[in-house]
C-alpha cells in the first residue's frame, strides 16, 4: 500500500478511532523534511479531524448511558491530546498562531489571551499571518502595525517575544519601548511564558537550552555567555550601548509615552532621531528585520513618517486597523469583556477632541493646525431649514470611478448668502448604483440647478440623469457639466474656496448638548444619514499639511462653491417642452 493510500485509510478510521490520529501523525513528521507543505496540510487536516470529533462528543454527551459517557470520555481526551499535537508541530514549523494556540492550552478559558481574540485579530484582519509572511520572507525589513490603545497590541507583543526566543534560540534580537516600567513589565510577562510550566506550554513546543535571565539588565538568552541576549528589552531613553544587540530581530513597541508628548513637535522630532541614530545603528547587518507596533498619534510619529518615508517600497508594509470601519461597525469587538463596542466608541468620540479621536483610534494621522475644515470651524444646523421659500436648490456632483474615491453629490439650500447642506450622496460604489440614487435625491429635493464635473466620464454621468429625470420621471432641472480648470489643481480650488465653505451651514451630528440642557425632553437624535456621516469625516479630517487619502468631499464643495460664483453668467440649453413653451 503506498503512503497516500495508507494516509487516506487512516483518514476514515480517526473518525472513530483516535489511535488513527497517531499513526498519522507519524506520517507528518516524517513527511516533514522531505515535503514540508505536504506534512502542514496533513497536519491540518489531523485537526479538523480531531476537532469534528470533539464537538461531535460534546453534542452527544447529554444523551449518553454512564458507561457509555465513560467511554465517550476517553476517547474525546484523545483527540484534545492529538489536536494539541497539531498546534504544537505548527508551532514549531513556522506558525505564530499555532504558537499561541499551544502555548495557552492549559490556561483558564477566562485568562487566554489568544483565543477570545484570534476571530477578530487574525480571522478578520489577519495580523498573525501577515507576521508570519513577514518574517518568512527574506525580502522584507519592516512591518508597521497600528492599532487603537487597548487592542490588545502589547500583549500580542510579548507572545511574539517569547516565540522568537524559541524559535530562534541562537540569534540577537531587540525589544524597544518608552520607559523603563514599560520594559520590566515586558520582562517579567515573556521570563513567566518561557518558564512558568503550570502556566505555559512554551516548553512542551521548544526543547531550548536552559535559559540564563537577568532581571537587572532585562535580557533573556539561550545563547553563551558574553554573547549578545536572545532577547534584550531596552528603554528608549535608557543605555543601549554594549548591553544588546540584533542580528534577527528589532521589536519596537509604542515609543510615544503619552499624549503631552505626542503634542510636541520638537519632542517628537527628537524621538526619531534616537529611533534611527540610535536603535538602528544597534543592529548587526543589513537583513535585521523590524517589527514595530503602536498607535498613531500624530503626523510626526515614528509610524507616520516611517510610513512616509517608505511606503512606496516594497519592503516596508504597513498597516492600520482603525478602531471601526466606514459603517462605524466595530473592528475590535471581541468575545471577551475587554473589548470595543459601537457604543463605547461612540462615547469615546464625544468626549475627544476630533484631531486625537482620529489619531488613537481611526489610526489617521492629523495635526490640529493644518486641517483645512476642523470640526470645530464649521457652522451646524439641526435638520430645520430658514423659513420660506430658497432662493436656490442646486447641487454639485464630483464623479468616482473605481481606486477607492467616492461620488459625493451635496446638495445646498440657497438663502440670501447662506448656504445649507441637507443632504449628501457620498457612495463608493460603481455607476449602475449611484446613478438611481442621484436621480432620486435630485426628485426629493426638486433641484433646480446641478452640475458635474466633467473630468473622468462627467458629461457621460451628466447626460445618464438628465435622461433619466426627463424621461422616466418628467422631471424639468438645469443639468450642466464643466471640466475643473487644467492650470489649478484640486488642492489650489479646495484652498482658494475653504474661507466659502467655512461659511455653509452642515448638519449637526446629534442634537447638541446645549439644546438639551435648556429642554430636557428634547430626544438625543441623529441628524446624519450614513453618506452625510461619511462625507462629514472625510471633510473634517482634510489637511494642507498630511497626505490625503481622499478629497471628494472638499473637491464637490469647492466645485458648488465654483458654481454658486459662475453659475448665473453661462448659458444653459434647457428642453423648452419642459418649461411651458
């Protein structure tokens, strides 16, 4: 019988008979040197085997005779026994995750770490494969993680310590944090999952040699003495020279103490300049790889300008994972109590300033004095329009086609000299959906006025309305398209238009806490809809001073604005059947 044969035969029996589980098992190790990916998937496959069985006993249980429970049992502890085995071979073959899957085994359900989180961490985000792809590929020097405080980031930091320890025993790598209790708190967590055997299971994964662990310089090796550590934890501000080295690895945790700190340019400047004179002139070699995890906090941090600096090389990565998407659907809720929430987010928002919100926890880099349209610059209004008739209903559309930029399609009230903004297409999705809701939001309000920007197919999008509202609804609209002028740039037409649009009056996000303390019967209501929401982040968070993301919103402003100015002296060609003639 060959191999595969007997594997597959195998397969059937484990089924029924853990003892199966074990021969196969066999067949993965000695699979393993001569076709590794072979003997990973067999290995998987082990633990699925394994674990249908164990949730087939837990379903089962209930309903069994004492005999027979015994039995059941029995055979279900060796399953856990065998699916253990798996984790621990991934672990010692390259898998992070598998790492802290093992590593935890014995541990109270309540005091995992990994488990509670690993749905959200690594199955919504991938954080532990996109390390492990790092770290496996030779190509690559640096990996940037942000992510909000209390993520979970610290913690993930210390496994990922104590993983390199084991499984590169003979190498010198780096731990680099803010402060000195940062780094002995560091220190005490990775000696306690090196050593603590009743805890851990790091042992029963890596056959180390003795570890030699020094609590005053807080450095862990496996390595001869007079050797740089395996792991040597040092304090940004503290001496690095003749105490650690790297050769493999550089770990770098928040180097931003607090947010006192964060508001200075010149501390921040400074903080950099140690980062690359120091710790980097403390590697050995030109492949030390960099692992940096953090929080942003400002435009001048070490992430953001890293980021910067290299974001179109290949060998950097970078990654941020705010605190919720777009939807404002939490990206951090996990099932364990210390977890972020929507509402909780949303109580963290109303109590930071939007600069420091969108920093820590949307991981957007702003500084306060460069933003174009702060939140806190710009008139509101609750939904309730200026009695009477306007003096104008027009819109602005600034067509998206594809690379993440959006539609954005506001709508402005025209009274005297005020301008309001009621409502807002801001869609990213493609033109078969947008074009419906234009159309629509154009009826609701009964514009009168639209035009388009005729750059990237707008005089096509242009068109598509105008025959829509005239042929399907009978709807009569001055629908105009002009292309951006070619000698300004989007940028110039935002700065040249922002004193304008600091003047329109934009939704307000809830019912202000004014009004509710003069009537306290007033309901806590949400005037935004989910594209005025979207469009009003875009908008507050645009700088003159960071790299943009997207800019449709402040683009379809400055065209209405455009528009508002030169509208009334061109000459629009209108269906007179429409019109009464």
């Amino acid at each position: 019988m060959t191999r595969d044969a007997e594997i597959e035969k195998l397969k059937l029996h484990a089924a029924k008979d853990p003892k199966a589980l074990k021969y196969l098992l066999e067949h993965v190790l000695d699979m393993t040197e001569g076709d590794p990916a072979a003997a990973k998937a067999l290995n998987r496959d082990i633990r699925r085997i394994a674990g249908e069985a164990i949730n087939a006993f837990r379903l089962a249980a209930a309903g069994m005779r004492d005999g027979e429970y015994a039995e059941g049992m029995r055979r279900n502890e060796e399953y856990k026994g065998a699916r253990k085995k798996t984790y621990i071979y991934g672990a010692k073959h390259g898998s992070f995750d598998d790492y802290m899957v093992a590593c935890e085994w014995r541990r109270e359900p309540k005091a995992q770490f990994w488990l509670p989180r690993r749905a959200i961490l690594q199955g919504k985000h991938g954080i532990v494969s996109q390390i492990e792809n790092f770290i496996s590929d030779p190509d690559s020097l640096f990996l940037g993680f942000s992510v909000p405080p209390g993520a979970g980031k610290t913690t993930l930091i210390k496994f990922l310590l104590a993983y390199i320890a084991g499984a590169y025993p003979d190498s010198a790598n780096m731990y680099v944090s803010y402060s000195d209790g940062m780094i002995k708190m560091v220190y005490d967590s990775v000696h306690s999952i090196l050593t603590d055997t009743g805890e851990y299971a790091h042992n029963e994964i890596f056959q180390n040699p003795k570890l030699t662990a020094s609590a005053e310089y807080h450095t862990l090796s496996y390595r001869k003495r007079g050797d740089f550590p395996t792991i040597g934890l040092v304090s940004l501000g503290g001496s690095v020279t003749g105490r650690t080295r790297a050769n493999k690895f550089l770990v770098v945790d928040d180097l931003v103490r607090n947010a006192e700190q964060a508001r200075s340019p010149s501390r921040l400047d400074t903080l950099y300049d140690d980062y690359r004179n120091t710790l980097t002139t403390r590697t050995i070699g030109d492949s030390v790889k960099q692992i940096a995890l953090g929080t942003i906090w400002s435009t001048r941090d070490m992430l953001s300008r890293m980021r910067a600096e290299h974001e179109d090389d290949p060998r950097y990565r970078f990654i941020r994972i705010p605190v919720w998407d777009e939807n404002e659907v939490s990206n951090f809720e996990y099932d364990h109590p210390d977890n972020y929430t929507a509402a909780k987010i949303r109580e963290i928002r109303a109590t930071l300033d939007p600069v420091d919100f969108s920093c820590l926890y949307l991981q957007t880099p702003l500084e306060k004095e460069g933003l174009v349209f702060a939140a806190d610059s710009l008139f509101y209004y609750n939904g309730v329009l200026p009695d009477g008739e306007p003096d104008d209903i027009i819109a602005y559309g600034d067509i998206a086609w594809g690379g993440g930029d959006s539609l954005s399609f506001p709508i402005g009230y025209k009274y005297g000299d005020a301008i309001f903004i009621p409502s807002v297409v801001f869609d990213r999705r493609d033109k078969f959906v947008t074009k419906p809701r234009v159309a629509g939001r154009i009826l609701q309000h009964k514009v009168r006025r639209v035009r388009f920007e005729a750059d990237n197919g707008g005089a096509e999008y242009s068109d598509d309305i105008s025959r829509t509202l005239r042929t399907e609804h009978h709807y009569s609209c001055n629908i105009s398209h002009k292309k951006a002028p070619s000698t300004q740039s989007k940028m110039s037409r935002i700065e040249q238009h922002a004193p304008v649009i600091r003047t329109f009056y934009f939704l307000d996000d809830t019912t202000p806490d004014g009004d509710r303390d003069r009537d306290p019967s007033l309901p806590k209501r949400e005037y935004r809809d989910e594209d005025y929401r979207k469009f009003m982040n875009e908008l507050t968070s645009m700088s003159f001073t960071a790299k943009n993301l997207h800019d449709d919103a402040a683009d379809s402003l400055a065209g209405m604005v455009d528009f508002i100015m030169t509208g009334n002296n061109r000459v629009e060609i209108i269906d007179r059947r429409f019109i009464g003639f």
